[in-house]
C-alpha cells in the first residue's frame, strides 16, 4: 500500500478544523447520495493515478452544479475545514489527491455541455466534461478540442485548464492560455466569478481568467469552461521515422518545419529505451526496428493530396540527407487507427508504470539541449536506476525525464534532486513545462521564478483564499 503522503515526506498539518458528525450530517442534505464516506468508496479518491502519494480523506463530496460548489465552499470556509478540489485524478505531481484529511471535491458529476457555437467553434461546458468525450461530441460538429493528452480518457476538462496542460496539438493550436476565453469560478468563501465570456476579443481590464489557468485548484474551483475548438481537418497524416542521433532529431525537425509549415501540428520524439518499454509491457510493435531515437510527425490540413505530396517530399528529403534511417507512414483515420503509431508515444507512461516506481520530471529545455540532461542523469544515477528515459513534444522543448526503480527509494530521490532542477535552472528551462508543481514540486518553484515573483504568487493566494482552504499544501511554498 501507498504510504500516506504526511508520513513520507514529513509534512506538518495546518491547524484547519477536522470533519465532524454534524459536518458529514450538513453534506449528506445537501448532496443526498452524493456524499461518500465509506472507506472503500473514499479509497481511490485518496491515491493519485501512479500510486505514489496518498491523502487520508474520510469525506467526497459530488456537486452537480456551480450553486452546489458555492455551497459547499461557504460552509467550509465558515467552518475552517480545508478542501481539495479533484478531476480525473490523472495528475503527476501530486496535486489532485489530498496530504491529510482535506474534503475531496470531485467534479466527476458536472459533465454537462452547456452550449456549442458552429459557426464561431466555441464550446461551453461544465468542469467535469471528460476530455475524450468533449472531442467526440465536437467530432460531430466538425470540430476538434485544441488539446490531446495521454489521459484523455480519464482527464477533465476543468483539471486540464487548471493545470494548463499542454499535450500533443500544443504545437499546433497553442496553449490553453489562448485557446480558453471564459471561466466560471469558485472562490474560497463561496462566491462564484462568472468570467464565462464567450468572446475572441474582451480587452476590458485584467484578464482574470489567466489567474486561474494553471492555478491547480489553489485559488478558486473552477466549474465551467469557454473553450476555442478549431475545425476538424480533413486530411491527417502520421509518419513514425528512425533517427541515428538527437542532433538527427533536431535537424529533421528544423527541416520538416520548413517544408511543412502550416500543416505541422505534432512532433514528438521517444528515445530507444521507450520503445523497448511499450513493446515489453504493452506487446506493441515497432514499425522501424533498431533505431536510437524515434520521431513521430503528425500533419494536419484541408486537402489531402496537398498534404500527402508535402510530406512525401519532406521525407525524400529527409531519407536522402540521411537525418532519418527508416520509416512508415499511414494516411487516412483507419490507417491511422490500425498502425497504432499514437499508441507508441502515448502509453509511454503506462509502460514505464509496469517497471516499479516512476521519478517523473516534466521539464522545459532550449531544444539543443533538450536530450543532454538524459545522458547526464545515465551517467549520474549509474547502475542505482533500472532506467533513464526521455521522450516528450519536441516542437514545444518538453522534454518527459523518467526515471525507474523497483521501489520507492529516498537515497535515489536525493540523488535525483534538486540535481535535476539545478541543471535546468543553468539552461534557464523551467522545472514543470505542463504538469505543474502540485505536491511535489512546489519547493523547488525557485528554480524558475525570482524570489518576487514567488512572493507576488503568495500575495495573491493570501487575498483570494485568506484561509488558505483551497489544495493546502500544493503549488507555492509557505509564505515566510
């Protein structure tokens, strides 16, 4: 079983108040059925998705609407009584599960669409919409959602934004920082911020939305979304090529964004211990054999032979030169479907959770330097890891560290850190590229951001949630 996060770490609790029978009494009126508290109903709730941290959570709550949160968050503020807000619970930072005894407020029951605009592509929905889900309904409109995540089968939508995930059409469509025009929020004391503007342009003031994206539930819960979804493309192409080297890798990248300009909407990169993962644990096969570095491009346009020719001729380039050794490439939905070739970068995950305990680091890097921290983490951490693989989005400079060992080891971790972020910081990259800090990495903020900025942070965590009930422990270090 997962040690609980107090314990590992050796955390102190805040002096919030603790449930008692008149609080889970006031939840169950309100949210009748709605409130779980038997322990093996609250159990999967307290472990986050790699089993890595645990909360000692005795109470769920399952609010249908925004009013349900606003009571909800009234009553825990009166009473002190701290809160940790939660979607899929795919986080890898620590972030969605509680430290101690927080309230877990899940928004798995606020899934409703609440509108869609065909002409302009905008989707309003309630925080709880299950990523995948959002695509096909859109799917059907003729659209796309602007993200693509591993997790999307799981993930929220209102998780995603509150995290500021990024993924795998980042590249293309941009960060959820463009792509997000309205939020409905949550405050502390339970008073909701309707920012759900469905507006391309609004120029009036702060953008306060920008507050809560990325915020990991620190500074409001957010219930509703207004999102841009771009339009489905007609044509989409995958190539799934061999690369001898990482300087290979980074020229066929400077190559393929010349020659495919505006139809480019994906480049990730795995190295060779990756493949060896996902075909072990995954039984998927490779279709380039024996390369120490594999690129996927994916290629996303309006008219298919345009887009075919285009990539064609980037990969007669591309052979010729002799920056890539071998490839396949597949050019319809089914194809696409029935190569798997997604699959090989996406479950990269899955696969590395069958080799034990996973050290996850989600780091952004200049690109030429992206895969150097790899081979100086090899040579560091030596025999002491069963493995040391990078893969990630190229096109964004994330680069995905993971680290593998049999069991959870303090001596590994301590040689782990603050070495890693340490290196980071000398590149000037940043310590969490898309994950956010959570649990895990919110003491090593400084890596990244000047002591004022930190501070600032911390001012306005103070003002929005003076009790500090919202996700404690998460994100920003104490205030000193």
């Amino acid at each position: 079983d997962v040690v609980p996060t107090c314990e590992r770490y050796a955390v102190r609790r805040l002096p919030f108040a603790r449930l008692g029978g008149r609080d889970v009494a006031f939840f169950e009126r309100l949210l009748p059925g709605r409130a779980l508290t038997a322990q093996e109903e609250v159990k999967p709730f307290n472990v986050d998705w790699l089993k890595s941290v645990r909360g000692c959570s005795q109470l769920v709550l399952k609010p249908q609407t925004t009013a349900e949160v606003s009571q909800v968050l009234r009553y825990c503020y009166e009473k002190n009584l701290a809160v940790n807000p939660q979607g899929g619970n795919t986080g890898l930072v620590g972030g969605s599960v509680p430290v101690f005894d927080e309230i877990i407020l899940s928004t798995a029951l606020m899934n409703q669409v609440i509108s869609f605009d065909k002409v302009s592509g905008i989707l309003v929905c309630q925080a709880g919409c299950v990523l995948e889900r959002l695509n096909e309904y859109v799917e059907e409109q003729g659209f796309i959602m602007p993200l693509d995540l591993g997790a999307k089968g799981s993930c929220h939508i209102g998780g995603n934004v509150a995290t500021n995930a990024g993924g795998l059409r980042l590249l293309r469509y941009g960060s959820l920082r463009g792509t997000v025009l309205g939020l409905e929020v949550v405050l502390a004391d339970g008073s909701a911020l309707d920012c759900l503007t469905s507006l391309r342009k609004d120029n009036t003031g702060y953008d306060l939305k920008q507050l809560f994206i990325g915020s990991e539930g620190t500074l409001g819960v957010i219930t509703a979304v207004s999102i841009l979804c771009p339009q489905k493309p007609k044509a989409v192409n995958v190539a799934f090529l061999g690369c001898q080297s990482f300087a290979k890798v980074l020229e066929t990248f400077t190559t393929c964004r010349a020659m495919l300009g505006e139809i480019l909407s994906a480049y990730e990169f795995m190295d060779e211990k990756c493949m060896e993962l996902v075909e072990r644990h995954l039984k998927l096969s490779s279709p380039v054999a024996d390369s120490p570095f594999y690129v996927l491009i994916e290629t996303s346009g309006s008219n298919s032979s345009h887009d075919e020719e285009k990539l064609n001729n980037f990969l007669e380039q591309a052979m010729a030169s002799g920056l890539v050794t071998d490839g396949t490439v597949a050019t319809d939905d089914k194809k696409i479907k029935a190569s798997q070739l997604w699959s090989l970068r996406e479950r990269i995950t899955e696969a590395l959770t069958h080799e034990g305990y996973v050290y996850k680091y989600d780091i952004s890097l200049p690109m030429g330097k992206l895969y150097n921290l790899v081979d100086d983490m090899r040579a560091r951490l030596g025999q002491s890891a069963k493995n040391v693989v990078g893969y990630g989005h190229l096109g964004d400079g994330n680069l995905h560290l993971n680290i593998t060992a049999e069991s959870y080891s303090h001596s590994l971790l301590d040689a782990i850190e603050p070495f890693v972020y340490e290196w980071t910081a000398r590149c000037n990259g940043s310590i969490s590229a898309e994950h956010g800090l959570g649990f895990k990495k919110k003491q090593f903020i400084q890596y990244s951001k000047p002591r004022k900025a930190v501070v600032l942070m911390q001012q306005f965590k103070a003002m929005l949630d003076p009790k500090g009930i919202l996700n404690p422990y998460k994100t920003l270090p104490s205030a000193s």
